[in-house]
C-alpha cells in the first residue's frame, strides 16, 4: 500500500560490540517480522519470539541472557490519517496541533525478548489524527540524560514541557532546539 508506512523508535540493550551485536540481531528479526506481518502488535510478537530464538531465551533461567530491545513502532498511513502504535517499554507522545495539548499512549509493560515470555501479545491502540497533530517517539537516552544545575536526570516531565513549547516550529528547528537543550542540560554543572 503506497499511503502506508512503518516507524519504529528501538533501543536495545548493552554497549559497545555487545549493543552492536544485540542492534544487529534485534533490527533483523524486525525486518523478518514487518514481513510476514502487517499490524504493529504482531510484528513485535513476531520479534520478540525470533529475538528468544536466536539467543536462546525460550525458557527463563536466573541468571541468564537478559538481553532485550525497547521500541516503539507505528503503522501511519497517510489517506485515512490513522495511527497504529504498539510499545514495548516506549511511549508514544501525540501533542494536537490546534490546542497544543499533549496525550500520553502508555505502552505494553514488556520489552523485546529478555524477561519477556515467548509467544507475548503486545497491546494495540489505534488512532485518527488530525491535520497538525505531531508525534514523538523517543528512546529513554534524552530524559535520562544527566545535567543540570544539580546533576540530576532530565527526565520525561521536562521532555514533554519543552516538546510543547517548541511544537509550532518547522521539524528541522525543533531538531536544533532539542539537541540545544540537552547539551545545555548536559553541561551546565
């Protein structure tokens, strides 16, 4: 369907080559999953049960892998102007464009793989936008971000105050404006 289209905001665990390897897994079994399935819900189904495989993870033993991923993926489709969204771990944010309001969809309380049973279903929410609505998916590396006067995290409360604030202006300055106030957060103690 040329008016539809897929958005996934991911974030997997570890760093360095781990995280490398854990991206390149996660991302794959994304891919394979967006294949066979078309609704958001069960393409994380499909991932999460392709990511176990690979690592092993079908039964959960103490101590083993805990390696997962954290997304939030979105099925678009421009013509009818609905949203599919479908979290594991992520929140997705909609801010309305005519009154400037912020919703909060909260997302499945599981994440991709790691202590996530196989066979998991992921909840669903499906949306109509309206012209000038924006959405915002993010992973937690902006709120988490230490700084400030005292070193404290940024948090999501103040992510979402300062997405409001600057939610009139063109996407490539909101880019500037939100990469500013981070490194500003990030080096101002």
């Amino acid at each position: 369907n040329d008016h539809e289209f897929l958005i996934a905001c991911a974030d997997c665990t570890g760093h360095g080559v781990p995280g490398g390897f854990m991206s390149m897994i996660c991302s794959d079994k994304l891919h394979d999953s967006a294949k066979d399935f078309t609704e958001p819900k069960d393409i994380l189904f499909g991932t999460n049960n392709g990511v176990k495989t690979t690592l092993k993870q079908q039964v959960i033993v103490e101590g083993k892998s805990k390696d997962g991923m954290e997304i939030c993926l979105l099925k678009v489709n421009t013509q009818t102007q609905e949203l599919s969204y479908s979290g594991a771990n992520r929140v997705l944010w909609i801010i309305d464009g005519a009154t400037k309001e912020l919703t909060e969809i909260k997302p499945t309380k599981a994440s991709i793989a790691s202590f996530t049973e196989f066979n998991f279903e992921y909840q669903q929410h499906d949306l109509k936008l309206k012209k000038g609505d924006i959405i915002y998916a993010t992973s937690d590396g902006y709120p988490d971000q230490f700084g400030g006067p005292e070193g404290k995290k940024y948090m999501s409360k103040k992510m979402k105050a300062f997405l409001i604030s600057i939610c009139d202006k063109p996407m490539a300055e909101q880019h500037d404006l939100l990469k500013t106030e981070i490194n500003d957060w990030m080096f101002s103690h």
